[in-house]
C-alpha cells in the first residue's frame, strides 16, 4: 500500500480518508486481515487487481490500454464486448461498423458491410 500511495503522491494517511477509512487503518492492515469489500475498494482507488493487493499477480493496470486497430481487425463479438461499450450500453453493428472503418486494414470488406447495414435500415 507504501509503494502505491507513494506513486500517486499521497500518504498512507489521506488513502485513508479518501477511501472513508479511519486515518490508521492501513497500519491495522498488519494485524488484521482485510476484508473483500475493503480491498476491492482499495484495489480500485490505486487502479489494479484485487490479486496484486494479494502477492498474487503483477504490477498491471486495470485499465490497460485497448489497441482499437486490433479490436477493429477482429471479428469476435466477445472481444467488442468485453471491451467497448458506449454510454454503458453494448455497441450497436453501426458503432462497431464506424470504429472499423477507422482503424481497419480491412477498408474495402467493411465498407461493404457498412452498405449493406444501411440499407437494412
């Protein structure tokens, strides 16, 4: 929790007010364990996993990066819905038509595409 408060900037002190905690809880940590609730929070005020808290995983952010030329260029549903969405709400085939016309290398296939989904309208 050190390390992670001292990359953002901030004592262990004001981590634990901005997250509502009582201004010592992080030294409780060492005596008491956590519970799921609390490291969720935790997790998700320092922007990684429940499991890197935990030893378990690596430094990795959660919100990596998404490489739209790469979502574009795939076909598979679950990748476009793990993870774009718009407003909260999965993209529609014309949300997705539009991104790929931008970052496809498949211009021509899906300009065709996005024709023929125009003309279902």
């Amino acid at each position: 929790m050190k390390e992670l408060s001292e990359k953002q900037g901030k004592s262990l002190q004001r981590v634990s007010e901005d997250l509502g905690f009582s201004s010592n809880y992080f030294y409780r940590m060492k005596k008491q364990q956590p519970t799921a609730e609390k490291l969720k929070l935790i997790a998700d005020y320092f922007n990684v996993s429940v499991d890197y808290l935990l030893g378990r995983a690596e430094a990795k952010s959660v919100n990596e990066p998404i490489d739209l030329a790469e979502v574009a260029n795939s076909d598979d549903d679950a990748v476009w819905s793990r993870l774009l969405s718009s407003g909260g709400r999965p993209l529609t085939e014309k949300d997705k038509m539009a991104i790929k016309l931008l970052f496809s290398d498949k211009w021509d296939e899906i300009t065709q595409k996005a024709k023929d989904l125009d003309n279902k309208d």
